[in-house]
C-alpha cells in the first residue's frame, strides 16, 4: 500500500477543522483534510437558524453561510480534501502520525508530520441521562431531530417534549414550532436553563413555549412508537421527588442534555485528556502533550460560539504548519472550583507572544465576580466580572512575561462573588 | 396421605382456603384467586414436584392486576391461507430458528411463524450471551442433558453459520479465606460431574483478570463457557433454513387451533389458516398459550425479568472474559444462571441480569432500581463498575416452568405436537441439542403417515455478512476495491460500512427496520447510540427497499420515525 506524505493532516472538516486547513496551508505546509462525511462543513450544514459569525465577520449568518466563508476558500489554497473518508487508525513513529484511512477508493495510508484532531462533539444520549421505560421510536436527540428536519425536510414529531435547555433544543423548539409541530414545554433538570440567553429569549419566549426548570423526564411510554412521558420534579441532587410525576401524552421525546468532545481516536495514541473538559490538555497553540499532535474546536472544549471554535482551529493550524520544535517548558494551568474548566491547561514558558488567551466558564451564575490568577502565591493577574452564566464560555486575554511564569508552581484560576457595594 | 393431600393441607396454611390443589392425568392444577403476583408463583413453587407429575399447570386467578393480553401484529391477509406444510414452527427465537433448521435436514415442508416483525424479537435478543458451562445444573435435569450437549455443539455449529464464538472461559470467583477453601473443594466436585474446571489460587487468578476486585481469594476457571450474539445466532439459523427451503412468515400470530381427536388438524392465525401435519411450539413464554390452544396444556409458565446493561468499549478493556462471584444475586439464584459480568462477542462488558417475577410476558421497560441492583450486586466482582459507564441497558422476560426445568417431548394428550417449552437459561447454549431432538421427534410424528427420508441437498453452510473491519488491510483494501461501498464508513462507532449495512437488507430472512440493520450488522450498538448513523441507515433501507422515509420503522409496524414532510416541501 502506497504511502502519503502531508506535512499537517486535519481529522474533520467542521468549522474548527477548515480554520485549521486553511491557516496551515496559508503557513505552507503541504495539508490534507479528512472528513468523513460527503460534504465539509460539520454540523453547521444542518443549522439553517442565524447568529452564527457575529465576533468574526460581525454579521448574522446561517450555518451554512458561515462554514461556505472557509468552504469557499478551499478551491483557492492547496488543501487536498477528502471527504468520505474515515480514519480507522492511527499509529506513532517518533513525532510522525501514521493514519490508515477508509475510503471509497480503497485503504489509503498517510504520513503525517503534525495532526490536528478536529473531531467535534457528540450528544448526550437518553441511557447516559437513565431515560427509562420502554425503548420504542421517537427518543431522538435534537441534533439528529435537526438533521431530520434540516437535511431530510421531514419532520420526527408533532407533537414533542424537549429535555434539556442546552442551545441545540431550544433552537429545535423553535424550528419545529414554526414547521407545525407542538413543543408542549422544554424541561431542564438544572434549576437554571443551559443555554444562552440570547437563545431562551429568542426561541422559546418569543414563541411562547414554556420552560420548566428542576423537572426532568424519568420515563417514556408506548409500544412500537412513544405516546406519552413521565415527567417529575427533582431535588437539589437532581433526583427525581416520588410523589410529583406528571404524565404528558406526546409522541417524541428529544434530548438536549449535554454534548461530549469525540476523542476517541486521540485517546488510542494516548492523549492525555481534561476530566473536566473531556477533550485534549493542550497548551496556548492547542497542541496535546503529545509532539506535533493538536486539538481544537468542539473536541478541545465544547464552546457556545462558532466564531471561537473557528478561532481554535486557526490557532492550531498555525502551530501545527511551523516547523520549529523547541522545548515548550509547560506550566500546568489549574483551576478550583469556582470554575467548571479553563483552555489551555497548560501554558510555554517560552512561547514568542506574551499574550495568552484563555477560555474558561463559571461554576455558577455569578453577578459581580472577581477572577484572579495566581502563582506560587503571587497575584499576577485580576479582573472583575459584572456577570457570569456556566453556559456562556468567557474569553480572556492576559499578558504574562517569562519572568511571571519562572518556576513551576501552577497558575491558577480563581473565582469569588463580591458583595454588592 | 397423598401428595396432593399434603400440599393442599400446606396451600391452606399459607393461604387460607384461597388456593386449592388437585390432580388429574399426572398433572397437578392449582386453582383459586390471589392478588398478589408474588403469592401466585409461591403457591406454584410451593406445589411442584417433577418427580410425581409430568407437569404443575398454575390456575390461580390473579386479581391483583390486569395481564395484558398477547401483542398482535398490525397486519391481516390471507397470504397463509389453506398452506399445509408438514412441520409448522410457532416461534422465531433462537429455539424455533435452531429447531427449522434442523427440520430442514429432513425431505419436508416447513413454515416457521413468528409474530414479531423480525426473528429474535423477544427473549433471544434480551439474553446476555453466554454459552454456559453448567456449573449450577443438577444431574436428572432436563436442561442440563442440553446444556452439556449444546455446548459441545457450539464450535461446530457456529463455524457452519458463519456466527463468531468465543469459547473464552468463565470465573466464579470467591472473596475471603473460608470461601478461598470451599471453592478448593468446589473444585473436586465439579471434577466429578463435569464440567471441567480449574482452581487458580489468588495470583494466578489476578495474572490473568489483573482488575478485579482485590479481595476475591480464588477462583474456579470453567474452560467451556463462551460468548455468542444470540440474535446472531438465531438470525443465521432462520437465514440457512431459509436458504434449506423453509418458509418463514413473520408478523404471524397464531389464534386459534382446532383439534380433533387429539389431533391438531388446523392453525388459525392473522395471515389465514395453516393444515399443518406436526405442529412444534417454540413459543417461548407464549408456550403455555399454545399448549393450551392444542389441548396438550400440562405446564405453566411464570415470566421472570432481567435487566442487562452494556458498558461503553472503553470501560470493558477492564476484563477478558466472564467473570461472576459466588453469592451475587446472578448465581445464588438457583434457577437464574446470571452471566455477572460478561465480555460479550463483540467485545462490550455486559453486567447483569436480576430476575424478578412479573406477570407480564411482553415487559421490555427498563427501570432505574433494576440497573442500580446488578451494578451494587456486580461490585463484589468489581468495585469500579460504574453506571456512567453505560451506553445502553435492556430487558428480557425468561419463560420459566415451575418445575424450573424444560419441557422437550411430545404432546401428552394431542398426538402431533411436540414442546420446546420453558426454555430459559441456559436455553441459548442447549438450542443447538434441543433442536436435534426436537426435529427427531417431528420426524418420528410425521413418518407414522409417510416415510421421511433426509434432505440430500440441504447445505449447512451459511455465508454471514463480510465484517470489514475485521479483514486484514490487504483484504479489505481489495473487498473495498471491488465494491467501494466496503469503502464508505456510515457508523463511526462500530466502523459499519454502507457495504454492509447493503448486504444485511438483501438476505434470505427479510428485514427492513433500523433495528433490524442494528442487530444484524451493527450500526446503532456504539457510543453514540445511533444518533450519527440513525438517519443514514434511514436513507439507506429506504434506498434498498424502495420505500418512503416515512415508511421506515425503528423496530416495528407503527415505529416510524418520521412522521410527514416538513412545510416548505409540501407540495
């Protein structure tokens, strides 16, 4: 079997892999892009609702509009792209990745001296959440209800509920509602919607479906086909409180609960991953613990915003197509609890720029918050939050010099609620 | 005093005149009204005695609930009507599929019926798997005769079928010193009656399982249990019967018999009525029904449901093969050889199944303190089973007898019938045997009105669908080359090509449900659940079979998964 050589290869072709693609190539690096669909473009393809592109282009685009921005540039760069093709393996030798990839053509193997794994995210199924009951059709998670709706023009539901308040089912809340469907209420286990705000606004008040918050669905009914769900209220530990089940006759259940980074290709080279962001551990030029291995987009950390994940992608492209390799002198990045997770978690020592851009989210929703990063007891960086919410991922920027990141002692993220003055 | 006397003299002490007991013909029948489930299985298990009868046939009334009746299937033809085969199947597990197949040895015609939309819909697909060595069996049981005598069968049969097997061994493992010493003795006994076992001392154990519970002292090793899909196995059993001339009617339930002179002479079912010669009931916890619908009732069932649960790839690199501990609920349970934890063919760790009573045959739900019991039971054998590991969970409903045995042998009363009923476990691992025999007594029946000769042309072999990904890069470099469908990967988490996916639609048993596409093939059974690959494989039955999108069902008539196109393509 013949042998490819790519100086960068970029597993997916959604939003953060074309980002990566295009900046690696524009670096020049010989790069190779792999999806494994029939057409670029990752999920944007089917997200026919605007707001996409707002930081970036500072317009409203559809999903479609905003992934044919980097689409449209393939044909003018020397990205080579494959599209229905699938990586089955990958092997290390030295810093090389080897890649035996499926095709239509047959089984082709590359060479490549930096990857870029920008595999997206996958969604939170009905058995991770303890959905119960009969396993009958109409359990759908809203991103396959969204390809249905989207890409095959058919509908799965008239009449539905919606578990979940993550962005993905409120805007299918809307888009059903406008194809004739009934949304009897969207239903989140979290006392506090997971969703941005600008989305609960937009897709459900401004359509008047309700929104029931510490409820969640416990079981589905029906034979063949699903005709009604269980729904009851839940405790602080979300355990659902015997006592307040409620039965809502319908005839789809779709699931917005949570979407999870898709490593399992970095994981058989043995990339070391976050616990907390179940993607890579990477450093400020989103390259993994592993040399000449990168990750961006949703499977770093699965972000709210496209714009950034395209900025991820960017960043990893540029990392991945230079050549110099010299010694990163990491210092671990570490947050407590007040956070549910900080980008990068780690950081050069000996990195060019001294601006480092962190992405990080709150534990809770916090008014008035001061965030501060210290090291080895010095205070070296603060900055006060008028609000923050765990949905909406914050970006921040901060310079450090090589004198405040001497030693090893970790950096670490820190959050604390002022009182009101 | 006779038995019957002495068991209604103890029915009275528990239950105070409600139950009443007598016999008749060898068969003991309880009668009466209870309303508590549980109290109708315990006065039947309080009553049994295989010994004295031939069967315990459980009359009680249960007021405490409505017993749903028998699912139907939607449809209603005549496409069946005046068909007189000479061996009619009822039942398309992995019993009836194994018991055709064999028929189809034989120079006669054979029409296995199934209610369901496809085989393996009930029991056989809500099973753990595990081709078991018999180590709970007791010597005079009819089940342990199969076991021992299917097991043996397996590698054979599995290599005829094209259906992969693992013959990878089993654990019972003990905890603590007193435990270390019965299982040493253990040991001796098993050395006696078969089957044939190992004693590993702690460290040899822990060399070979190294993440394992470390307080487990010994282990017994059982060499000849093994791991099979037993929808796998069952689909390839009705396919090379197919293939042999057997002719399968899904979606067919029988209604109605009629008998005369001990003779079954008609079956009525939704798809018109069959004449069938020998008439064999494979029908699970419907085996009851059809006994009596044949006038030859003289068993009861009482269905008891398991829970399994599948653990994502990942979690299952913890272990090899299976493992269970003494004293978990799975093996103190006389009657219910629960697998523990098994490393199923495909390589997922399945942990389970409970057994709990139920009065329904047809309760497929899954309830969270089910799932929650195995984990807490299953710890002992490995403390860090954790329920987040989970990518699915399911149930099954066992067709238990009271006399907690199976019945293999003609009809008592009706002449041209013969029972495969009661089967639970271990009814996958003895099918192979049961079906022999059964199909023997079929011919014996059949040959008292003609002669039967064997089928000169049947061919055992069966050719299984090409798994890719499994083939060495060269080969499937040129499968691949051949037809580049091998080459397009529709689910990523199994690997599962288009090639494939093509195939499994166009055998000789029919499917076309995305459910039937899972269990054949595999896309859906991975992390993510379908939810990737659920609307490709969508797109793909309706590409093969011709029809609309919104004609497609998950598992069954009335599972569509869509339902109408959405406004904008309206016409």
């Amino acid at each position: 079997m013949e042998e490819l050589q790519f100086d960068v290869t970029v597993i997916g072709a959604g939003p953060a892999g074309l980002a990566a693609s295009l900046t690696a190539d524009k670096a020049g690096a010989k790069t190779l892009l792999i999806e494994r669909e029939t057409r670029p473009g990752g999920i944007l393809k089917q997200c026919i609702h605007d707001g996409f592109g707002l930081v970036r282009f500072g317009e409203k685009l559809s999903g479609p509009e905003y992934a044919a921005r980097f689409i449209d540039r393939l044909p003018n760069s020397d990205v080579t792209v494959w599209t229905l093709s699938f990586v089955s393996a990958i092997q290390r030798e030295q810093d090389d990745s080897i890649l035996t990839v499926i095709t239509r053509e047959g089984i082709r193997r590359i060479r490549t001296h930096a990857l870029i794994f920008a595999t997206g995210c996958r969604e939170r199924t009905s058995r991770q959440i303890g959905v119960h009951g009969r396993h009958c059709a109409g359990v759908f998670t809203a991103g396959t209800a969204q390809y249905y709706t989207n890409i095959l023009g058919e509908l799965p539901t008239k009449r539905c509920v919606i578990l979940g308040s993550g962005d993905i089912g409120l805007i299918m809340a809307r888009r059903l509602t406008l194809e004739g469907a009934q949304v009897v209420g969207v239903y989140e286990a979290k006392p506090t919607p997971s969703g941005l705000t600008r989305n609960v606004s937009q897709c459900l008040w401004d359509f008047e479906i309700p929104l029931h918050t510490s409820k969640t669905v416990t079981r589905v009914f029906g034979d063949a086909r699903l005709t009604a769900v269980e729904i009851a209220s839940v405790d602080p530990c979300m355990c659902p409180i015997a006592g307040t089940e409620e039965i809502i006759p319908c005839d789809a259940l779709i699931l917005s609960v949570g979407l999870i980074p898709e490593n399992e290709l970095a994981e058989s080279i043995g990339v070391p991953l976050d616990s907390k962001t179940k993607g890579a551990v990477v450093d400020e030029r989103n390259e993994t613990l592993l040399r000449g291995v990168f990750a961006c987009g949703n499977a770093l950390h699965v972000n709210d915003l496209v714009d950034y994940v395209s900025e991820s992608g960017e960043i990893a492209g540029a990392a991945a197509a230079s050549k110099e390799k010299k010694c990163r002198g990491l210092v671990p990045v570490e947050c407590d609890q007040s956070l549910l997770y900080i980008v990068p978690q780690r950081i050069s020592r000996n990195a060019e720029m001294q601006e480092r851009v962190f992405f990080f989210r709150s534990a809770k929703d916090m008014d008035n918050a001061m965030l501060t990063i210290t090291k080895g007891g010095n205070l070296l960086f603060s900055k006060r939050f008028s609000h923050l919410r765990p949905p909406e991922m914050e970006r921040l920027p901060v310079l450090l010099t090589p004198e405040q990141l001497f030693g090893n002692e970790p950096l670490r993220f820190h959050l604390e609620e002022l009182d009101h003055e | 005093m006779s038995y019957c006397k002495r068991i209604n003299q103890t029915l009275f002490a528990r239950f105070g005149g409600r139950v009443t007991a007598r016999e008749q013909d060898r068969v003991l029948y309880l009668e009466g009204e209870l309303d508590r489930w549980d109290d109708v299985v315990a006065a039947g298990l309080l009553a049994v005695n295989h010994k004295k009868y031939d069967g315990l046939v459980n009359d009680i009334r249960f007021t405490g609930g409505e017993i749903p009746p028998m699912r139907l299937p939607k449809v209603t033809d005549t496409v069946l009507d005046g068909a007189a085969p000479d061996v009619l199947v009822i039942g398309g597990g992995i019993v009836g599929c194994a018991i055709a197949r064999e028929c189809a040895k034989y120079d006669v015609r054979i029409l296995l019926v199934e209610k369901e939309h496809d085989i393996a819909m009930q029991t056989t697909s809500r099973n753990d798997g595990m081709v078991h060595p018999g180590v709970d069996l007791i010597p005079g049981q009819v089940k342990r005769h199969y076991n021992r005598r299917g097991n043996r069968m397996y590698d054979e049969i599995c290599k005829q079928l094209d259906v992969p097997f693992r013959r990878s061994g089993q654990y019972i493992c003990f905890r603590g010193k007193k435990l270390a010493f019965a299982a040493f003795f253990g040991q001796l006994y098993y050395k006696l009656i078969g089957p044939r076992v190992t004693y590993l001392r702690k460290k040899a154990f822990f060399q070979r399982e190294p993440n394992m519970n470390p307080a487990i002292s010994a282990a017994l090793f059982f060499p000849d249990a093994g791991v099979v899909s037993p929808y796998g196995l069952a689909i390839a059993y009705a396919e090379n019967a197919a293939d042999n001339g057997v002719q399968v009617s899904l979606d067919t339930a029988v209604l109605n018999m009629t008998v005369s002179e001990g003779v079954i002479t008609s079956v009525r079912t939704n798809r018109g009525t069959i004449y069938p010669k020998v008439v064999i009931n494979a029908a699970g916890v419907f085996a009851e029904e059809i006994a009596k619908l044949a006038q030859d009732r003289f068993f009861s069932i009482h269905p008891r449901k398991g829970t399994n649960t599948i653990l994502d790839h990942k979690a299952s690199k913890r272990m090899h093969t299976i493992v269970s501990s003494f004293g978990t609920s799975s093996t103190k349970k006389r009657h219910t050889k629960g697998g523990g934890l098994v490393k199923t063919i495909d390589d997922n760790t399945l942990v389970g199944p409970d057994a709990v009573e139920t009065y329904q045959k047809e309760d497929f739900t899954t309830a969270p303190e089910n799932v929650a019991f195995v984990f807490d039971a299953q710890r002992k054998t490995d403390t860090a089973l954790n329920i987040r590991d989970a990518i699915t969970y399911f149930s099954g409903v066992r067709a238990a007898t009271y006399e907690e045995d199976f019945v293999i042998r003609k009809g008592k009363w009706t002449k041209n019938i013969v029972h495969a009923a009661g089967i639970q476990s271990p009814g996958l691992t003895a099918a192979p045997a049961i079906a022999v025999d059964v199909s023997r007594m079929a011919a014996e029946l059949l040959s008292k009105s003609r002669i039967v000769r064997s089928n000169e042309s049947f061919n055992p072999i069966r050719t299984g669908v090409i798994r890719a990904s499994e083939l060495d890069l060269p080969a499937r470099d040129a499968l691949i080359r051949e037809n580049p469908d091998y080459g397009e990967i529709v689910c990523r988490c199994e690997e599962i090509s288009r090639g494939e996916i093509k195939d499994a639609l166009h055998r000789s048993i029919p499917c076309d449900t995305i459910d039937g596409v899972k269990r054949r093939v595999r896309p859906g059974m991975g992390r993510c659940q379908g939810g990737f690959c659920g609307p490709l494989v969508l797109q793909i039955i309706a590409e093969e079979t011709g029809k609309e999108l919104q004609q497609i069902d998950k598992s069954a008539p009335g599972g569509e998964l869509l339902m109408g196109a959405i406004k904008e393509v309206m016409p």
